[in-house]
C-alpha cells in the first residue's frame, strides 16, 4: 500500500476551536487529513488572545507543532516585530532540520517571511508551495498608519513592496480570501487551475436558539477583535441615540477595549461588552441577535474578513461601514446597508430604521442565508482548495 502524501499547513495565525475561532486553517488540516498525513505548524503565541498556549491542542489525525514566539500587547507596534522575527528564526531552524519529506506546503499569508523561507527552501526540500493569501502585506499594516500614504512613506514601503512580490513569486499555486487578493498576489499569472478565490467561509449555518423571543428592542452585535483597524468607536458613540430601541453588544477583545469601555461609561454604558467565548457559543450568541456590525474604517485593506464569513453564515443583516468594492457589491445583492466610517449619528439612524421595520430584516436575512448557501460553507466550496492541491502533487 502507497503512503500517504504529507501536506504541512503553516500558519502562524491560526485560533483553535477554544479561542473563539473555527479557523481556515484548522479546517483544512481536518478535511485534508482524511486523505493524506497533515502537519499543522503554528506558533505558542495566540494572536487573537495575546496569550501564550500552555499545551499542544488535540486535532484528530494532525499532528501540530507550536514553535516558540515571544509574544506583543499591540497589533502594530515594535514589539510584534521582534516577536514574528523570532518566530521566522525557529520556523526557519525547524524547516531545515525537518527530516520528514514534504509533498506540498501549505502556508497562510501574511507572515510574508514564513513564506519567503518556504521560497528558499522548496527546491532543496523538492516540495510544492500554495500560498493562502489571507491578507495583503504591508499593504494591510500601512492602511492605518497615515504616514505611509505621503510621498516619504510610499518611498520607504517600496522595498517592502519588491520583497512582497519576490514572496507572491514563489507560489506553485495560489488561494486567496477574495478576488482582490487574488490579483494582488498573482504576480507570475499562474494558469486557472492553480489559482482560486474562497472564501474564509464557515463550517455550517446558525440558526436562533429555538426558545428566542423577540423582544422590543433590535439586537446588534459587533463580534471580533477590538483593535486600529475597526470603527468601534463610532458604535460605542451610536449607542446612546438608539438606545430606546436598540440593545448594542461586543463579543470578543483586544488592544482597545479598555477605551472603548471608558468611552461607553462616559457615555451612559449602552454597549454591553460580552467578552470572549468558545467559538460555538460566540456563534449562538450572535446568531441571536437582529442585525450584524461590520465595523471597519475606511483606511483598512480588509476584504472578505472572518467575521463577514460568520454574519453571513447566521443569516444576520448587515449594517457596514467597509469601503471595499467586493465587499460593497457583495452586500448589495440585499443583505446589507452601507453606512459611513466615522459617522455615528448615520449609523444610529439606520439602526432606529430597521428596528422600525422587521420586514426589511426579514428579507435581508434570507438574502444572506442564500449567499451562506451558495458561496460560504466550507463543505462545498472548500472542495476548491482541495482540488487545486491535488493538481499540483
């Protein structure tokens, strides 16, 4: 009997299950496992908690690797600089003592450094590599800091830039978040079958609780990182000028939580900050809820994000602030409204709008469980990724 072809996974980002996340990543690696023999290669440090795993996580017929990383507070900042080159540096050890052969790797971008090791090494390890594009860095990491939009800054990001592309160019194939993405990174115009947009998706749909009642008030969830790239404050300043029909919640943490809590006591306290929850339960709670707040400021260089993948896989209206054409035109099939970044007293309009109107909701619910149905759940449209792997083993 022919053994099994070996795939690692790398991905430094990754959330298991516990942390509030069913991750891409942590998908693959169960999916592909049932026919080959799957190694998940992340970091100690969780990204998303700010914490280190004390123990190794359980995943059913994958083997995981935690390499050591320092750790950081801020998503940008020095700190995280030192922490994701230390990770590179113990990668990098770990991939050239790597015994084992390797058929195909494959690894989530950003890190952009992860990569361009795997670069390095895949002719002398003879592997293929596919690249996932999750996010486009440093793209991505200049959109909030408006001194990389002068002149001076987009001098200094160019090196960046060419290192990036130099990175794009080693994939053998190529997956990525969106459509935009996918542009971005194909800068070797690799053919059709070794390229393909899916999204970050989720496992199955979330229906409400069957013992949920309709209450007065319309509920609005915010659920994700609170962190630079996202509007928080602007719903945290809605609140107060919808709060006679509308209940407005945050589930998750972040680096900015603690002002956004100042900012909402300051205010009267109508946001209720829920915390962190197992990724089943975060999904119930959400799905609970009326409208979904996607929350992101005009500078960012998101896309099809996470927690677009899960709005839409509740089923939930969508109240949004993202100024992406893909996501815009995404939600104009009827599942979303458009607000502006910034603007809270637009955004308390619209909120008091459609707790006026649970027809409208009605409709746009369906509108999102259709698109849920069609182009997110991952047991279908994950096959995609799947057969593009085997076209390249």
């Amino acid at each position: 009997m022919q053994d099994k072809k070996h795939i690692m996974i790398v991905a430094p980002y990754v959330t298991f299950p516990h942390e509030m996340g069913m991750n891409r990543f942590i998908y693959l690696a169960k999916m592909l496992s049932t026919e080959f023999d799957v190694t998940l290669v992340t970091s100690k440090y969780c990204h998303f908690l700010k914490k280190h795993r004390e123990n190794v996580p359980h995943l059913d017929n994958v083997n995981v690797v935690l390499l050591d990383e320092p750790g950081y507070a801020k998503n940008v900042s020095i700190r995280r600089l030192i922490s994701h080159h230390a990770f590179c540096r113990h990668f990098e050890t770990f991939l050239k003592n790597y015994a084992r052969k390797i058929d195909v790797v494959y690894s989530a971008y950003p890190l952009i450094k992860t990569n361009y090791i795997l670069g390095k090494y895949k002719q002398s390890k003879n592997f293929k590599l596919v690249i996932d594009v999750q996010d486009v860095w440093p793209e991505a990491i200049a959109g909030p800091i408006a001194f990389f939009s002068t002149p001076i800054g987009k001098m200094l990001m160019k090196p960046i830039m060419r290192y990036a592309d130099k990175t794009y160019g080693y994939a053998d194939a190529l997956v990525a978040v969106s459509e935009t993405y996918l542009r971005r990174a194909d800068v070797n115009h690799l053919p059709d079958t070794l390229k393909s947009a899916v999204y970050i998706g989720g496992d199955f749909l979330f229906a409400k609780s069957e013992d949920k009642k309709t209450t007065g008030k319309l509920i609005a969830t915010y659920l994700g990182t609170m962190a630079g790239s996202y509007d928080l404050e602007t719903v945290v300043k809605a609140a107060p000028l919808c709060s006679e029909k509308v209940n407005i919640q945050f589930i998750g943490t972040g680096p900015h939580e603690a002002s956004l809590q100042a900012l909402n006591r300051q205010l009267g306290g109508h946001v209720a900050f829920l915390g962190v929850h197992p990724y089943n339960e975060a999904m119930r709670m959400l799905a609970d809820s009326d409208v979904a707040l996607n929350a992101i400021k005009a500078s960012s260089e998101g896309s099809i994000t996470n927690k677009l993948s899960d709005y839409i896989c509740c089923g939930l209206p969508i109240l949004s602030c993202q100024k992406h054409p893909e996501v815009e035109k995404l939600l104009a099939q009827g599942g979303g409204i458009q607000y502006t970044a910034g603007n809270y007293r637009e955004l308390a309009a619209e909120l008091n709008k459609l707790a006026e109107d649970r027809t409208v909701l009605n409709n746009m619910s369906q509108v999102n469980l259709s698109l849920a149905k069609e182009k997110f759940l991952r047991e279908r449209s994950y096959k995609e990724i799947e057969k593009l792997i085997k076209n390249i083993i």
